[in-house]
C-alpha cells in the first residue's frame, strides 16, 4: 500500500511550513545606519550599542576645527579620529570615481 499525503493549501505552505525565518542584520551594518556623507548616522550608533553592551561609540565630531576650542574633547576626539583613520591604507576613491566610505568619513569629520 502506497503512502498518500493529506492535500495542503499553498499558503499553508508558503508562510508556516517552509518559510525560513530570516534574521536581518543590524542597522549598523546596513545602508539605513549609515549616513550617506559618511559614518553611521544616530539609528546606526543605537543599533550598535545595542548589539555591544558597553561600548563607548558615538557619532561624528562635524564641527569646523576653528569653532572647536583647543584641548576640547571633541578637539581631541577628532584630532585621534584624523590621526588613525588618515593612516589606513585604501583608496579615497572607488572605480566608478565615486568616494569610498574611508573618503567620505574623514571629510565629514573635517580632516
């Protein structure tokens, strides 16, 4: 005797039998966390944090060097920001001409 399979409807099994769950990944690893003028934006930073209790990170020091006062800690955030991140090696530029993220970061951080 043949074994005979109880007949399904196809939503049933498209939406609770073989759909997969997919997990996204974090906002910070994905274009919405990110700002387009570069580094993440304030969703990105949050999703991180989320994601690694205890970290420190924080989003960009944007304002210009000359309306920083000297030996600020937002002077001195994003003069070590500049020291690191200008020594990575990479090009500023992708091959479409367009910038790279490295290029975009360090513009928005004014370096």
């Amino acid at each position: 005797m043949a074994f005979k399979m109880k007949p399904c409807s196809p939503a049933l099994m498209t939406t609770e039998r073989y759909a997969s769950p997919i997990k996204k990944s974090a906002a910070w690893e994905r274009k919405e966390g990110k700002n387009p003028d570069g580094g993440l934006n304030q969703k990105g930073v949050d999703s991180y944090k989320k994601e690694n209790p205890g970290s420190k990170l924080q989003t960009a020091v944007t304002t210009k060097p000359s309306k920083l006062k000297a030996g600020s800690k937002d002077a001195k955030r994003r003069k070590s920001f500049c020291a690191r991140m200008g020594g990575v090696k990479g090009p500023m530029k992708k091959p479409n001409g367009e910038p790279t993220r490295k290029a975009l970061a360090l513009r928005k951080w004014n370096c």
